[in-house]
C-alpha cells in the first residue's frame, strides 16, 4: 500500500447549505469547497468555533445529512472506493452496515430493545451470528463499566452517560473500517474517558480511520494525529 | 444488488378531478421496510391498494418479482394474497374473522394455503398467538370479546402465519391508545427483523416511521415529493412538504 494510496476516506470539494422553505427560503451555506482526506490508522479531530459546521460535516459523512455538491470517497473492503454523496438509499445503507460506523452525540433509545441487544446489533447486520455478537456486547459493556445487570434493560431508564456508553459500545463494538465519533465523551466522567481514549487507540491500531469531534482537551491531545479546522462562512446576504 | 421484489412504475389514478395517484413509481426489496408517510388524502391508502392489486391503476404498472399483476389473472393473484403477501387493515375487523375463534382465524388462513393437518395447524396457531403476546388461553375465544391491541395483534398472527415475502400494512398502530400502540410497534418490529420480510407500511406517525422503516417515501397531493434514506428524510428534508411535516411533530 502507498502512503498515497491508503486514505479511507476522501472529502472533495463538499458543499452543504441548507435551504428554510418555512422562512422564506432562507439559505443557509454551511460548508463551502470543504475537502479532508482521512488515511488507515489516522485519527482527524475537527477544530472550530461552535456553530462553525463541525457536525454538520460529520453528519454528511454519515449520510445523515445529503451533500449540495463535491464528493465524499469511502474506501470499501475490497479496496474500491464508492462516493456517499451520489450514493443511493441501499447503497448508503450498505455501507453504513459495514464500513461507516457513527457515534452519534446521543442514544436514540428503541422501546423494549434491551440494551445488549442494541448493542449487538450493529455487529449482527455485519453477519456475525447473534450469540457471538451478544457476547462480544457484553464484553463490550462491561469495558465501558456498564454492570451486566443493565444489559438486558432497555436503556430508556439509564443515566445521559450510561446511555452514552451503551452508544459507544455500539459503535465500536462492530470494528467499521471507518468511524465518526460526535463528542463521544460528552458526558463521562474520568475513568470512562480513558476507557473510550484506549479503544479509539486500539482502533487506529487495528487500522480504522477515524474522525472525531472532541471538546474535551485531554482526550483530544491524547488521540488526535491532527486537527482539521472548519471555520464558520459568512453569513449569506 | 438483489432485484426488487416489488415494483412500481408511473402509476397514475383519478377519481373523477381529483389526482390520487400521480407517477408514483417505487421499488421495495427482499427485507427491506419502506414507509409511505403523508397526510390524509395524500393518496396513501390508494398507492397501498394499488399496489396489492385491489385497485387497477388508469396508467403505469405494478411488477411483483418481474411479472406484470395485471397480467397475472385474478386466481394468481388471490393466491399471492393468501400465501407470499399478506395486508394487515387498520381496522383488525377488516382483516378478521369475527365470528371465528382466535385460534381459527390463524389456522384458517394456512389452511387457505394448503395446510391440512389439524394439529399442526392448531400448534401452528398457538405458537403464533405466543408470538404476538396473546395468551394461549384465549385461543378458543372470539376476537370480538378483544381489546383493539389484541385484535390488531392477531390480524398481524393472521398475515405472518404463512411466511409471506411481502407485507402492506395500512396504519397499523391508527385507531389504538398511544401505550398500546408502543407494543405494538415494538412488536412488528422484532417480527419484521426476525422474518426478514419485506413491509410496505403505510402511516401519518413519523415516529413510526423512524423506529421500523429503513427507507420513506413522502406523499403530498397523490405525488411522492420526496424519498430516501429514513434519517436523511427526517433529519435533513429538502421538500417545503416533509419541512413542514417534520417541523409539526412534537419531540416527546
């Protein structure tokens, strides 16, 4: 492999302005000829003002949100590169199933889905039959200190930062080439942070590309390998 | 990719002036659910009858797995409905028997489907009525004697009992109290998942939608305004309609 040749991910030009058709059309440009390029291993951490369009970005590379214009490159497994941003539905299911994991800010609970259950199954999509994935959970779970009396619960009842652990046992437990991380360590507190700072280590170590956002200082210096600054555009006349 | 199971090109109907269906062309696959969303009138229930061939479209075509439904004869496609589809009503009276048992009401439609030995059919029913969290005790009794959850509950027994492929649902959670219909949808849920079946679900409950459905269409006025991935949809909506749809739900 090629030190050029090994991006996993490959932003190009993107562009994202939201259009208000309940305001009158108002539109609002986010991202403006934005490009990134994300290497095997490497974890980018996203700098800027808040309000500036750091989620909105990751939110693009997560599909959640559709691009205006540029191309977001996604490294498949077999080495092709597939472009997320003319991606149909299937296809951006497709690759969320096995290649792009995101962890998003907050849990979206599910009613009566135990959280192990929730846990496990972002692994079981990826065909990882579903006791093996329910151990691999649990495993999980209890790294991140999520006693084994919570795991068959639904997590609607749990803590901000039990549910946040539940979401980033889930979103690391599936190892995704490719990783999206939205202040996963909002609402941890010290010993959960180093829990999660080992297992952003372990997956730059096993080759994931990561990108991240982080207000916490500490774990920022302690994962990031650079900083890519988004600056907020001026606002449209 | 797998070919669709499903297939729907321009279909177009009028009911005098008014447009209930204008081009609308979908496709659903093997195991995927798409949710049809809009308000009333939108034309949603007439897409969903369309589709399942009780209505004939004035233009456009439906295929199921490749095949035309308006060539395919009426027989075949009774017989599609008894075995490889199955239509869960709004209302369970429309898609139960009320004058037969629970139990019967399950069995009967495998029976439809060729089943003939009566205690396979009858274990077959029970374990169904388990599945749906109907007590097995009340396998005897007359649904009419039901609260509305549970006779929404047994339609859906009813409809899955013969493993079809493809399933049109027509606001399934509607008439029911909000902590019934919770049930419920968790319920289809875990069905739809486990089976791998494939769900055309039609509803107003965009929340609904977001818990089981991986792709949405969004109708206005006959037209499908807008489709997509669920979240993308719902997180980021390009359409004034689904802005307007998505900004007049309540965050609970």
């Amino acid at each position: 492999m090629s030190a050029a040749g090994d991006w996993r991910l490959r932003v190009e030009a993107l562009d994202k302005t939201f259009t208000l058709h309940l305001q009158g059309g108002l539109r609002i440009p986010v991202l403006r000829g934005e490009a990134l390029t994300v290497r095997a291993g490497e974890c980018v951490v996203l700098a800027g003002p808040s309000g500036a369009g750091k989620s909105t970005l990751l939110r693009c590379l997560a599909g959640n949100y559709g691009a205006c214009g540029g191309r977001i490159l996604v490294r498949e497994e077999d080495g092709s590169a597939t472009d997320l941003a003319a991606a149909g539905a299937r296809e951006v299911a497709r690759l969320r199933r096995h290649v792009i994991g995101y962890v998003s800010q907050f849990l979206r609970v599910i009613p009566r889905v135990p959280a192990l259950d929730i846990v496990a199954e972002p692994m079981v999509a990826r065909g990882v039959a579903r006791d093996a994935a329910r151990e691999a959970a649990a495993r999980m779970m209890h790294r991140l200190n999520l006693p084994g009396r919570l795991h068959g619960l639904p997590p609607a009842t749990f803590s901000g930062g039990e549910q946040q652990r539940v979401n980033l046992a889930r979103g690391f437990g599936a190892g995704h080439p490719l990783l999206l991380l939205d202040e996963p360590t909002a609402s941890l507190d010290a010993g959960n942070r180093a829990v999660v700072i080992e297992l952003i280590q372990e997956a730059k170590a096993r080759g994931a590309a990561i990108v991240g956002i982080f207000h916490d200082a500490e774990v920022r210096d302690a994962v990031a390998d650079r900083l890519h600054d988004i600056s907020p555009l001026p606002d449209a006349a | 990719m797998s070919a669709p199971l499903l297939a729907a090109e321009g279909l177009t109907l009028r009911f005098g002036a008014i447009p209930a269906l204008l081009g609308v062309s979908l496709e659903i696959h093997p195991g995927e659910v798409v949710a049809i969303v809009g308000e009333s009138g939108s034309g949603k229930t007439t897409l969903l009858r369309v589709l399942s061939g009780q209505v004939a479209p004035q233009s456009g075509r439906v295929l199921y797995r490749g095949q035309d439904i308006a060539a395919m004869g009426e027989p075949a496609l009774r017989r599609l409905m008894r075995s490889e589809w199955g239509y869960v009503h709004q209302n369970p009276r429309d898609g139960l028997r009320m004058s037969v048992s629970a139990g019967g009401n399950v069995g009967e439609r495998l029976m439809a489907s060729g089943a003939r030995h009566y205690g396979n059919i009858r274990a077959a029913a029970a374990e169904w009525l388990a599945r749906v969290e109907i007590e097995p005790a009340r396998m005897d009794d007359l649904p009419r004697g039901f609260s509305g959850g549970m006779q929404q509950r047994l339609q859906i027994a009813r409809t899955l009992v013969t493993h079809p492929a493809l399933v049109f649902m027509d606001e399934p959670t509607g008439g029911l109290d909000v902590s019934v219909q919770a049930r419920l949808l968790d319920l289809i849920r875990g069905l739809v998942a486990d089976l791998g079946l494939a769900v055309l679900l039609v509803t107003h409950d965009i929340a609904a939608a977001r818990l089981l459905a991986g792709r949405i269409l969004v109708m206005r006025r006959g037209e499908v305004v807008e489709q997509g991935l669920t979240d993308r949809v719902l997180d980021d909506p390009q359409h004034p309609y689904t802005q307007l749809l998505v900004s007049s739900v309540l965050a609970a």
